[in-house]
C-alpha cells in the first residue's frame, strides 16, 4: 500500500502536469481518491470476513461491528514512503503504522518488529533504508 502511493508522485507535485493537460488531477487528489477507493475496498472485504467468522452476522451487524473489531487494517498513508511531504523531508520525519511520528533512531528496529524480515532482504527496502541513512 505505501508503495502504490509513491505511483502518484510526491503530494505536491503535478500542477505543471495539470496546466500543460498531462494529468487530470493534481498528485494530492489522486492520491485522495486512491486511498478513498482502496478504503472501501477493505472495508467490504472486512465485512465479507466478519460475516464467514461469525455466520449469524448479517451485513448490517458485521458493519456495526468494523467498529470494534478491524480483522485487517491499511498502514497510514505517511508509512514507509519515499515521497515524503516537504515537511516531512525537512524534518526527517519518520512514521508508524498508525500515522505517529516515530524517532529516527528507532526506525529500523520498528520496521522489524511490523514488516515481514523478507522486506529487508529486497533492493527496495536496502534502497529505502540507506536513502535515509537509518
């Protein structure tokens, strides 16, 4: 998911892609519109999960219950990317799963405690990690 964002380019970027009518939207809308559709998504799959869990549920009932009880979950947008917001870049800002900043120092150690440890053997994640001299 993190890395079907970076398909979009960096969040604001593609205003020149706009005016020369290269693109329709700019990068920060569809990147909106991405994680909207594969929010729906996941949360239909969600429900379908739920419902053969608990057979008795209904789909009115397995939706209520997404509330408490999310069998699967997306990462927040800001995990693991490439392309970074301006701010981020400056900051050398870093994030968990849920979206919180996490400290720089931290990172490798947390990446292996939520990614499988085949993640780290892949060129991207050797790319990733020494981008950002972890």
């Amino acid at each position: 998911y993190p890395r079907a964002l970076e398909m979009f380019g960096a969040s604001e970027g593609g205003e020149s892609n706009l005016q020369f009518s290269f693109k329709t939207v700019s990068n920060s809308e569809a990147i909106k519109s991405y994680i909207k559709e594969v929010d729906s998504l996941m949360r239909r799959i969600n429900i379908q999960i739920l419902m053969t869990q608990y057979p008795g549920l209904n789909k009115e009932e397995a939706t209520k219950a997404l509330e408490q009880n999310s069998p699967l979950y997306l990462p927040s947008p800001k995990f693991l990317r490439m392309r970074s917001t301006l701010e981020d870049v400056k900051e050398h800002s870093v994030y968990d799963v849920n979206g919180n900043r996490i400290l720089h120092e931290d990172y490798s150690g947390y990446l292996a405690t939520v990614l499988p440890s085949q993640f780290f053997t892949t060129d991207f994640c050797k790319g990733y990690l020494a981008r950002y001299a972890f």
